[in-house]
C-alpha cells in the first residue's frame, strides 16, 4: 500500500525541520526562493493570484459511464480525501499550496498516509524533501529534513520541466533572478534616500580662491552639515553655504530613475515568465471594459487551463491508483461556475437549449421573495413552443401558409437607396447558411429519434411524416424571408442602373411572386428529404442506418446547392420586375460563375424581349419553370436595355 501507516501523529512522518537540513546538496536554493517571494511583491502578488484562482474553483470527482453521460460521485474515496486532506486542512489550502509551491520551485510535495485508518495527503515545503539517488528518469527515494526516508510511490511530487533530468523542476524564478536582484537594489536605494531626507547625494564646490578655513571652522561646519544631512533637515534647520560654496547633485533623481516604470516592469516581466495578462494582476494601462471581459474568460482557459489540467491528470496519475473502484474515475476542476454568463445570459441559453421555458412561475416568484400561487408549479409553454417546433421561446414563429413576411431592411445610402449593390453574395451566403442548418438539425433529431428505437427497424417514413406539417411552415418562412432580400438586391441592382428614383417600382409587388416560389422550393426540399427517408427504409433491417446517414449527409449537400439555385431566381426575378417598373424591354443573359454550363456559355450575350423567353427555355437564370439540368448551381445574370 503506497499510504504510510501513522499511529496518528503526523511528526513520526520525519518532516520535520532541522537546522542543518538546508546544507543539503539540493539541485538548486530553494530556500532562496522563500526569501524571494517573502521580499519581492511582485513576485508574491503573481504567485498568489494563480494559487488562489485555482483553489477557489473546487475539485469534483465523476466516473464516466459512457462517451456521453458521466455520474458525480461524493462518497468515493476520492472525493472524500481531496473534500478533507488532513485534519484540519481544507481542500482549498491544500491546492493553494501545491499551486503556490509549482510556481515558486517548479515542485510541490505531499506525502500519502494512513491516519487511524484514513487516508490523508500531508504537504510538505520543497525546503524540507528532496529526491535522491536513482536516476535521471526516478529518484530511488526521498529524503525529509527529518532524517526519515520515503519511496517513490509513498510521494506525491508535482513538478515542471527541467531538461536535464525527469526526476524534478526548474525554478521560474531563476530566469527572473537578474530583474528581480535590480529591483532589490533600486529598493534599497530608495530607502537610502528617503532616510537622508529625500535628498540626493552630492558634492560640495568650494571656490579656489576662498580663504582657507582653520581647524576650528573645519570642524564646525562639518558638524553643522552632518546635523543637516543625517537628521533630514529636521533638526540641522538650512545649512548656510559659506564663501561661495555650491551643491553639486551627483547620481539620479527619483524621475531620471523611473522608479514607477521600473517597478511596473518588473511586475510586467515577472506576470509574462506566469502566463498571465497584464490587466488580471492590476496594469490598466491598455484595460477597457471589453477586453476585461474577454480576459476573464482566457483566464480560466488560457492562463489557468494548462494548471487545470496539469493538476487532474497528477490526481489521476499519482493518488487515484492506490485507491479502491477507480475505473473511469477521475477529477475535474469545477471551471463551469467560473465561465457562466450572467442570469441574464444563462436564462436565455438556458431557454434555447431545452426549447420551452424552464422556470415556473413559482419559482421565479421565489426568487423574487414572493409567495408561491396556485398553478405555479408547471411549465408554460407557449404556442409557438411545440414538439418540433421552433428552438426557443424567444424565436418568431413561422408565418402560416400564405401569409405574408415582414420585410427586412436592406442597408441604405444617406440618399435613402440601399448601399453597396454587391450585397448578393452575403445575402446568398446567409440563405444557404440558414438552410443548411436547417437541413442538419432534421438530420440529427431524425437520426436521434432512430438511435433511441432500440427494438429492430423503426417505422421511419411514418417517423418523417409525423413532423412533415411543422418542416413545411418553418422552411417557407425561411426561405420567404431570405427570398425578399435577394429579389429586394436584384432590383436594386436594375433600378441603380436605369431607374435610381425607383419611380413606379414597389418591393411589395414581389411578395406574392416570392411567397409562392418560397411553397415551391419548400415542397421540393421536403420531398427529398422523404426520398432520403424512403431509401433508409427499402434498405431493410440490415442497413438501414447506414443508408439513412449516408443519405441524411447528401440532403445536407443537397440543401447548399438549392441555395445557390433559389438565390440565382430571387435576384433575376427582381431585377426583371424593375426592368419592367423602370420601361426595360430587352434582356441579355450574361454567363457567370467559374464553370459554366456549355449551354450557358454558347448563349453568352443573347438578346431577348423582356416578355420572351431564352433559347434554353428560361425567362431568367435559375427559372424554376425550367429543366433541372438547366438550373442547378446557375450563376449566370442579365442586363437590360431600353431597345430604343
């Protein structure tokens, strides 16, 4: 058992402390470390910020029960020796003393015992133990200032890297030694002048041909000056400068020394050698409320992350395999308390994340200090919260079939016209975005709802149509909203051009138009999702799964490329209803897009009447009346002209 049996008294560990222990050949002084964390601030103020942030954050214990699920345990044995390491001694102490140790030395110590039964973890100063003997790779014991040895497994030892050796640290502090000796030595310095008065040393000049003093007034001015200069002024009043003496500064002054901005260095390079940004330990000089948030967040993540981890896996690896039923334990600092947003923020997350409400109303009646009302105790939900439904509370439901969507702003000009008419790319983006996750969430609540049917091959196309209603409503909403956008940028586009006062042009003529091609592509998305469907259930019990994700993927490739295509024909249809607002009546198709189709290219500059169709058949790019093969992917546009 790698716990030292204790009759209960923890001196008969042998850590103790002997004077003569510090004339020990240790790798390095560490007890000059003590010494330079008890004198230099900076050093204290950096060491202490990150041994407290760690300890306050709490150490829970879990057993894993799968990739996805996971159990707190409080009465593991685990738990329980790190909730109460020692009589007497807290979890927090503990961490804050091995953080603090890691971070001064580059080691900390404990030493694993058995007290009246129970297992306890001792701290021990890296002052008082030290590895010896063995190798490069494992040290054949350690010794204590007590004269008591201990093996390898009997210790905890946390240490940093060193490259030399595997068996202990290296210090921080010995890369910081020659800044922090500077620091010491401006310190004294200061102190030597504040006790000559604040004063700066200097030379009295006495003139060549000044009568030459006896004895006697040597003497009495030199008492007079030593009175003036060793009281402060206090006592010696002004000293009278005689025969044309002068004062002659010699050395620096308190601003030629920078005194402020040496010692705002040193904390500067002492907070860099930690990892930590300047702002989290007090230098404001670059701080804005923004950046200060964001840096709490890095803190837990970037700065104190790598201490986190370091730590649970030394748990893991160091004191979890001594003791009982530890498979799939392990420990976990508790950083999720430290990077929760506001109520504020965790009620919204909290919202979107379940889709209906999560508080009652008594309950947040309770927190308000309110008695509870009858019918308080369940959730309301409300109506456009339904199964399948929108993901939040907070979201605009879906309009109903026909309805007609607000329209959404496009960014103006101070003239009042929309700005930058190369708005089409962003606008398609945003439309094949949306539909992409819309696409993806079908997928994954499709392909959840089948994981949890553990009996056989479920009934997937009765699955699918379940919830066909709900997709429809929601999918025409979307691609109604983006859909005014795009034909609103293809317009604009035309009216630029011809018709900047957009005189006999309205957006709202669209509507109808966008609202019905909205159904339509809908209709059609829907339908190949049901195929999706359809072919992951005439693939039998054998491979039903693997059909159904193959071909869940495809549909989500699928809904990008009915993107492109819907936004080509939204921005041609615009822009043919402000040709025909702004008197256009001819039309000339203009190939686009990297690769063309052949078909495309040969009718590159081909003229039309605005009314007439093209030789492949359509009155614009991605016309929906049009053969497939003809619209898919279509990046081509129009021009216009008056035909005059």
């Amino acid at each position: 058992m790698a716990f030292v049996v204790s009759s209960g008294q923890l001196a008969v560990t042998g850590a103790g402390v002997l004077p003569g222990y510090a004339a020990m050949p240790l790798p390095a002084a560490p007890w000059e470390y003590e010494t330079i964390w008890r004198t230099q601030p900076q050093v204290r103020t950096v060491v202490g910020f990150i041994a407290r942030n760690v300890a306050q954050l709490g150490i829970h214990t879990f057993r894993r029960l799968s990739d996805t699920d996971r159990e707190r345990l409080t009465d593991h044995p685990l738990a329980q020796l790190l909730a109460a390491p020692l009589p007497g001694l807290t979890q927090y102490r503990l961490v804050e003393r091995l953080v603090s140790d890691v971070a001064l030395y580059d080691d900390a110590y404990a030493i694993k015992l058995k007290v009246d039964g129970r297992r306890c973890l001792l701290p021990v100063p890296p002052t008082l133990i030290r590895p010896y003997g063995g190798n490069w790779i494992a040290p054949e014991k350690y010794e204590t200032a007590g004269g008591r040895d201990f093996g390898p497994d009997e210790v905890v030892h946390i240490h940093g890297y060193r490259p030399d050796a595997l068996t202990h640290g290296s210090s921080p502090i010995e890369a910081l030694r020659e800044l922090l000796l500077e620091s010491s030595e401006a310190a004294k310095q200061r102190s030597a002048m504040w006790k000559g008065g604040a004063r700066l040393t200097g030379v009295l000049e006495r003139p060549m041909d000044a009568p030459e003093w006896s004895p006697t007034e040597r003497r009495r001015f030199r008492e007079m000056w030593r009175t003036f200069s060793q009281g402060g002024g206090a006592e010696g009043g002004t000293p009278i400068l005689e025969d044309g003496m002068a004062y002659k500064p010699v050395g620096f002054n308190p601003e030629q020394a920078q005194y402020i901005e040496a010692r705002k260095l040193t904390r500067e390079e002492v907070s860099a050698a930690y990892y930590i940004p300047p702002p989290l330990i007090g230098i404001l000089d670059h701080a804005t409320y923004s950046n200060i948030r964001e840096q709490h967040s890095h803190l837990y993540q970037d700065t104190l992350g790598p201490w986190l981890v370091m730590l649970e896996q030394e748990i893991s690896a160091q004191i979890l395999p001594d003791l009982p039923d530890s498979a799939d334990v392990y420990a976990e600092f508790n950083i999720a308390s430290k990077l929760r947003g506001s109520f504020e923020e965790q009620a919204a997350a909290a919202s979107t994340a379940t889709g209906r409400p999560w508080m009652t109303v008594n309950e947040t009646r309770a927190r308000n200090n309110l008695p509870a009302v009858d019918g308080g105790d369940s959730l309301i939900v409300p109506m456009n919260v339904t199964e399948g439904g929108l993901a939040s509370p907070r979201d605009t439901a879906p309009d109903s079939a026909g309805a007609v969507p607000k329209a959404r702003g496009l960014p103006l000009t101070k003239a009042g016209r929309p700005s930058e008419l190369g708005l089409f790319a962003a606008e398609r983006d945003a439309l094949e975005s949306s539909l992409v996750r819309f696409t993806e969430r079908q997928a994954d609540r499709l392909l959840t709802a089948t994981g949890a049917k553990a009996d056989g091959m479920p009934a997937l196309l009765e699955m699918w149509a379940a919830g066909r209603d709900d997709r429809l409503a929601q999918l025409e909403a979307l691609l109604a909203d983006h859909g005014y956008r795009l034909a609103q940028v293809g317009a604009w586009e035309v009216l630029g051009q011809w018709n900047p006062e957009a005189e006999g042009w309205s957006a709202e003529v669209m509507l109808a138009w966008v609202l019905a091609a909205a159904q339509t592509h809908a209709e059609q998305h829907e339908e190949a999702g049901r195929k999706v469907v359809a072919a992951a259930e005439a693939a039998g019990s054998g491979g039903w799964r693997e059909t159904l994700q193959t071909a869940a993927a495809g549909w989500v490739t699928a809904a990008a490329a009915r993107a492109v295509t819907a936004g080509t024909e939204l921005r041609s249809f615009g822009g043919h209803d402000a040709a025909g607002a702004s008197g256009l009546v001819q039309k000339i198709w203009r190939t686009g897009g990297k690769n063309p189709r052949l078909s495309h290219r040969a009718q590159d500059g081909e003229a039309v009447g605005l009314d007439d169709v093209f030789s492949n058949g359509l009155r614009w790019p991605g016309d929906a009346s049009g053969r497939t093969e003809e619209l898919v992917n279509c990046n081509c546009k129009l021009d216009y002209a008056r035909g005059d």
